[in-house]
C-alpha cells in the first residue's frame, strides 16, 4: 500500500487521514506553527512541520510540502481542497517529483481551473450558459461597457480558483469599478492571479452542482446533485443532497452536461461541476471545481459511494468503482461550522475552544478538525467542522439536523450555528423546490435573514502562537528546536524570546481603540485604504480593506472629521489595532 502526504490541514485532513487507515494507506500530515498540537498532526501515521505561520510559508508552499514529502518517503500527495488543491504547478510539480497526485492532471486542472476556458468548453458541449465576455477584463471600463449592453446586474469573478472569492455582483453603474478592483485585489490574493471575467447574473438564483468522477480517459460518472443555495459572502453554509425540486429533465440535462464537459479533458479524479438556477428554470453554466468539494459528505451518504475511496481507487490505476449515476438514498444535510458571528456580518472570530459537545443520533456524521482545547487560527480558514445529517426524506433530514444543532455546543469562538437554525426553520428554506412558495437564493441570507440576527460575545484576543526556533545539542548534534513564542516570553529575554522592537502578545495593551481611532475589527492584513490620508469623512464611510481568514471585511469610519491613516497596506494587525484616527 502507499504513503500518502496530506497537503492540507483541519477537517479536510483528518478526512482523509481517516479514509487512508481504512484504506490501508500510511497517512502523512503537514503543519504550520499553529498547528504543531492539531487534531490532523496527532491522527496522522506521522507529520512534518513547514516552518512558518502563514498560509505562504506553508500550505501554500510547493517547496516545503514537497521537501517534506521526500523527508517522508511518501508515495502520493493528496491535496484536499482550498490551498494547493487547484494549482497545475503543484499538481505538476508532485508529478515531476516522481510521486502520484491524487487528482486531475495539471492540463486538465489548467484548462478547467481557468473560468474562461472553462466557459469555452461549456458552449462546446452544449451546456446551459449565460451570455459574458469569455477573456479576461483589460478594465473596468470594458465591465461598464457589458453592463451598458447586456443589462444589470452582472458577475465580476475570478478566472482563477473558487470558494467565493474574487467575485462580486454590480447591480449599479456607479459599482463597477470598485467592484473590479475589489475582486481583481481578492483573486490575485487568493490565487495569485488578478484575471477576471464578467457575465450576466442570473436573479435571485438556486445553487446546483453535480458531483463527478473520472477515470482519466474520458469515461465520466456523475454521482449525484446537490443545492448549495444557503449562502453569505458567495461562500456555502449549507448544502444538500439531492437538489429538492428538479424535474426529470432537469436533472438528466445537469447530469449529462457536467459529464460532458468533464469528458472533453478525459478528467481523472473526483470534481464538481457548478450552476445556477433561476426561478424561472434558466439555468446557466458556473464553474468546475477541480478537486474534492467542502460538501462532497453529503452525496457519500445519499449515493453510497466512499469519494475519497474513489480518489484513492483512480489514482492508483483501479479504475472507478461505478458505471452510472446511483439511486439517491434519502436525503442529506450539512450544515458548516464556522467561526465568524452572523450578527455582526458574519465578522470572523478566531479564538480559543473551551467547551465543545458534538451530537449523535441515527443518521449523524460529525467531520472536525479541532477538539475541545484546541483553536480557532485566525491564520486560515474560519471553517472547522461540519455536521451532516441523513434521513429516509428531505422533512426528516431538516428534523434531524435541527435536532442535531441544537445539541452542538461550541464554548468560545461565536460560530455561524445561530444563523443556520434560523435558515433550517424558515419557510424559504423548507419549501425550497416546490410550487407553494418562494424558496431561498443565493443572496437570500443577505437580504431577508441577516437583520434578524443577534450579534454574539467575541472571544478574546489571541495571544502569539508561533513557534521560535532556535538551534539545540541533542547527543553532541546541532537539531532544531520549535517552542511556543508565549512560553520565550514568560521566560524572559534569556530564552531569547524575540529581537528588540519585535511585537510580543503583551504589546497590545496601549492599542485599545478609543475616541477618534479606527480599529481592526479582525485578526487580518490590511490590503487597502478606501479613502486618502486628509480626507474628509462621516461616521460610518467604509475606510479600509482587512482580509481576515480568506475573506475581506470592510473597516468603518468611528466618528465624522479628517481620516488620518496609522497602518502600513501590508501590516498584519490584531485585533483592537489601530489602523487610523479621525480628527
């Protein structure tokens, strides 16, 4: 059997971690400094450190997981999703190492990793699709000028990557070159890429996608479908399975489409091929994301078939282990478990775990990443657990998860759980796919549920988790030692816990916002200043531009008087920091 490294942390890892025991894989587990004493480091066979505490320095560094890779003798790498997972370089780079990359090749990851090449293929095929300009944007004034022809609202999104991010809807002139900019700055931050292109948006649109696997020489399977149309941000907070409410055709035309566009390439893997659903019955072609998806634990439970089996089985030349679409069985919920309060906007919130109860009951699957004790990075993604619920029928699927939901309890960080009791109750939502009433869309939570929402307690700020690093004599050999940057400090400038000038946790006590400063609501970077040092503004202008766990949150004027700017673009600011005063 393989060893197989896992470039990926969190849930996503201990999933896989999981299948490869079953299996009967090594599994192989990667790390960043936050994340020495995380759940996926302790179930793994065994685990490496990539030096570093940010997503570049490690899961996002081809060098260091493939230098750890080697370290390891693994045989394989499985990406899981988000980071590397959609990156021909890497896919192409694992390969080159001589190991096994479970999941398409870097061609075919290339050609549908690319929206627009990917539209290209969609019209080949004959799939559903919404007129667009298929090539990247030179501007914003070529948006203005589709938007002037086809009619508002309209799409800007990234060409490169998925999850959300990078895309933005314009339903006015005047937004489209904010909109631009904000979503070319989220792509190249996200993907490391700035093309985007732009097409008509469908209104108030249902979220289908069909889940597919390929055997790499154009034999594709379509799994099942599911509706992921509960979302905020552009992002998923839950999904289900089968999509409720399409017809016959419906379904048959998503099946056959997404297979076709994924035979085109001879896709080798499993993918998701994503639409959109308008009221109506339009429906226009999205994406196709080139990897195992959050939500792939809902069709494993309605279709019977194990996903990342399935990966394991492709990869290693045993071919798939399904001839055609399965029967669905019942019906599936997941609802994800993010750290981020709803009633502040779905603000993330990083913190500390002190209590965590998980429920059971027929039908429950519960998929984490963390334990009671561990934490909430504000580093990564606010993403750290799921809870998929199984039943005989929609209607007692619904009753179970909520039944479910209120038994989970999560002491510390504020987690979008509220939220998703409230969409889970609501009509919208329960008559989803019937004729009787209006179901939600994917601006839904926006819309009509956000301001029904109660802001929760935010957990405290997190103190410095980083590891120091400093050379040791072990037996009469130089090694190195990693040891948390808290205890250097506790012990004093002799554990030599940081150079002169350098921020500790304790540096924060003279950064507590007061009249007249504009604060870091977040843990974040601070990408963008949205008005100039001098400048008048009111309380309340939107001032700058925070990317907190993959995801921008805007910073708002305090007072009315003249902004003065504090932060650098580019500094890395904590919670309560300052990042402008307004005299």
């Amino acid at each position: 059997m393989s060893t197989i490294l896992i470039a990926n942390r969190g849930e996503i890892a201990v999933r896989i971690i999981r299948a490869c025991a079953e299996h009967g894989h090594t599994s192989v587990a990667v790390y960043a400094d936050q994340d020495a004493d995380a759940l996926h480091t302790s179930l793994a066979d065994a685990a490496f450190a990539l030096p570093g505490a940010t997503a570049a320095e490690t899961y996002l560094s081809i060098d260091a997981i493939l230098a750890a890779a080697k370290q390891a003798g693994a045989d394989a790498v499985h990406p899981g999703y988000g980071f590397l997972s959609e990156n021909a370089d890497f896919a192409a780079a694992v390969e080159e190492a001589g190991l096994i990359w479970i999941g398409p090749t870097a061609k075919t990851i290339t050609a549908l990793g690319d929206k627009v090449t990917a539209r290209q293929l969609a019209q080949k095929v004959g799939a559903p699709l919404a007129p667009g300009i298929d090539r990247p944007l030179k501007d914003a004034a070529e948006v203005e000028s589709f938007a002037a022809e086809a009619g508002l609202p309209i799409i800007i999104k990234a060409a490169h990557g998925g999850g959300g991010r990078g895309m933005k809807i314009v339903h006015e002139l005047t937004e489209v070159a904010g909109a631009f900019d904000s979503a070319t700055r989220e792509a190249t931050e996200a993907f490391g890429r700035s093309e985007c292109f732009v097409e008509k948006y469908l209104e108030r649109p249902r979220h289908v996608e069909v889940q597919i696997v390929g055997d790499g020489t154009g034999r594709v399977v379509a799994v099942g479908d599911r509706d992921c149309s509960a979302q905020r941000r552009n992002q998923k907070l839950i999904e289900e399975a089968p999509a409720p409410g399409l017809t016959a055709d419906q379904r048959e035309r998503l099946h056959r489409s997404a297979e076709a566009i994924c035979a085109e390439v001879d896709y080798r893997g499993a993918g998701t091929v994503e639409f959109l659903l308008a009221a109506d019955g339009t429906m226009t072609f999205l994406e196709v994301n080139t990897r195992l998806q959050v939500e792939h634990p809902v069709t494993e439970v309605t279709s019977g078939v194990d996903l990342v089996g399935e990966q394991f089985r492709i990869a290693f030349g045993q071919g798939l282990s399904l001839d055609s679409t399965p029967q669905p069985r019942g019906h599936a919920i997941e609802l994800r478990i993010n750290a981020e309060d709803p009633g502040r906007g779905f603000l993330p919130t990083p913190g500390h775990i002190d209590g965590l109860d998980v429920p059971g009951g027929p039908g429950v699957r519960w998929d984490a990443g963390v334990r009671a004790g561990d934490t909430v990075q504000p580093a990564f993604d606010s993403l750290f657990a799921k809870l998929i619920v199984h039943g005989p029928d929609r209607d007692s699927a619904i009753a179970r998860t909520i039944t479910a939901a209120r038994e989970l309890r999560v002491a510390g960080p504020a987690t979008v759980l509220p939220c998703s009791l409230e969409i889970l109750a609501d009509d919208a939502f329960t008559s989803l796919g019937s004729d009787s009433a209006e179901g939600i869309h994917t601006q839904w939570i926006e819309a009509d549920l956000m301001p029904r929402l109660e802001a929760q307690k935010r957990p405290e700020p997190l103190a410095d988790e980083h590891l120091r690093r400093m050379p040791i004599e072990i037996d009469g050999r130089i090694t190195t030692i990693g040891l948390p940057a808290g205890l250097l400090t506790a012990l004093g400038p002799a554990a030599g816990q940081g150079a002169p000038g350098e921020r500790t946790a304790s540096d924060g006590d003279d950064m507590q916002s007061s009249a007249g400063t504009v604060t870091a609501p977040v843990p974040g970077s601070l990408v963008d200043y949205l008005v100039d040092d001098g400048e008048e503004v009111e309380a309340g202008d939107e001032v700058a531009v925070l990317s907190a766990m993959k995801m921008e949150t805007r910073v708002e004027a305090s007072e009315t008087g003249t902004f003065r700017q504090v932060a650098a673009v580019g500094d890395v600011l904590a919670v309560g920091e300052i990042i402008a005063r307004v005299d």
